[in-house]
C-alpha cells in the first residue's frame, strides 16, 4: 500500500507560482528590475542617502542632467527635507524620439531627517549631478556628554 503525504495547500502552492511567473513575463516586459518588481515601481525620486556625525546631517541625492537653479530646498518642522525640482525635457532640432525612458518633469521630494537641524545653517552643493545638504543638528539633537561623580 503506498502512502500519500496529505497536503492541503499543495494546490494552491502551485496556482500561485503559476500566477507568479505570469506576472513575471507580463511586468518583464515593462522593464522589471533585478527583484521581479517592475521598474515603474520605484517612483521615489530623487533617491537620497543620509547619514549623522556628531554635528551635522548630510543628504546626498543623484539629480543628474539638473542645473541648480532647476531646484529648491527646504527644512521644514525642524527634521523635513523637501527638494523640488524640474528635469527639462530635451528639444530636437531634427529626428524623431526613439525610446524616451527618462523621466521629465516637475517633481518634489520629502524626507523626515533622524533629528532636528538648525533651518538657518543649511548648505548645498550640487557637483556632477550629485546634491549633497549639509544640515547643522539643532542644540537639542546633538550629544551631551554626562559627567559622572564618583563617592
């Protein structure tokens, strides 16, 4: 007599991943990214990295092909970056488009920073596309170290 191994979900195990690699091949061809998620997905822009020392909060964010008068900074409500911005769409003179899958536009970023920064010593600098914002901690977010008596 031979055994079977009772499986309750095994059906639907299969109907999944079926619908799965179906979802695959039709994102796939929009462009998916490395995870199986479509590209169109990431609509955060522009990406930031950030990261503290001791007195400052630095942002750093790729703006390729922006000018730095296409772009606005804020520090709002102590520890909210916002960048606005407009990537300018490129004029033809002759030819026709292709492919176009650079996004143009207006957009605007916020972000909440880990602490509160001074709103009155912001610095930014954009260098080969790069932005990076120097934020200086408020008084409040910056360490302080305790001294401790011994008896």
């Amino acid at each position: 007599m031979t055994q079977s191994r009772w499986e309750p979900f095994g059906s639907m195990w299969k109907e999944m991943n079926r619908l799965q690699r179906e979802m695959n091949q039709l994102f796939g061809s929009y462009g998916a990214g490395g995870d199986g998620w479509p590209a169109f997905a990431a609509v955060s822009f522009p990406a930031f990295n950030i990261w503290q020392d001791e007195s400052n909060v630095y942002a750093e964010a790729e703006l390729p092909g922006l000018e730095l008068n296409d772009l606005e900074i804020y520090v709002t409500g102590g520890n909210q970056l916002t960048i606005k911005g407009e990537r300018k769409q490129p004029q033809l003179e002759k030819g026709a488009w292709h492919r176009q899958e650079r996004g143009f536009g207006c957009f605007a970023r916020v972000v909440e920073l880990p602490v509160d920064v001074n709103p009155d010593r912001v610095e930014g600098r954009l260098v080969n596309g790069i932005l990076t914002v120097t934020m200086a901690k408020s008084e409040a977010a910056k360490p302080r170290k305790i001294v401790v008596k011994a008896e």
